[in-house]
C-alpha cells in the first residue's frame, strides 16, 4: 500500500479548529479500520494558513517476503571494483 496523505486546510473552514476537528474526526475513523495514521500540524510559509495533514502509513512488510519495487539509493557493489 503506498502512503495516502489527506490534506485540511484551515482556509476552507469557518474557524482554525474546524479543520483541525475534521482532521482528527477522519483519523479516528481510519483508525477504527485498522490502519495507522500520522496526523501533523504545519503552516503555510506563503499564506500563512495552517495545513493539517494525515498520513496513512502502509502496514511493514513482514520479514523473508520481497518488496514489490526495489528502495531508492541502493546500488550494486561491483566485484573486483577498486
């Protein structure tokens, strides 16, 4: 499962805490699925809004099984390179 991140932005509700109550209310009901979220509170450097994020984190892979695509930064070592 790739990472899913909803965004609340504080713009689109009457009060700052509308967006921060929708946010939280939308964890709590992602979490009842089962799933693991990461909620942030950030601030726009350009506008100044408050930005309330939440992530749904992928569930780990469990150990010996492959992940579908190879992670980023890892290379091959070459033999006999040097």
């Amino acid at each position: 499962m790739e990472p899913k991140i909803e965004i609340f932005l504080e713009k689109d509700y009457e009060e700052e805490t509308e967006a921060r109550a929708a946010r939280d209310q939308r964890k709590q009901e992602l979490e009842q699925q089962g799933l693991i979220c990461l909620a942030q509170d950030c601030i726009s450097v350009v506008s100044g809004w408050m930005v309330y994020l939440l992530q749904v984190v992928p569930e780990e892979t469990p150990a010996g099984e492959r992940s579908p695509r190879p992670r980023a930064g890892r290379s091959r070592s070459r033999a006999g390179a040097g």
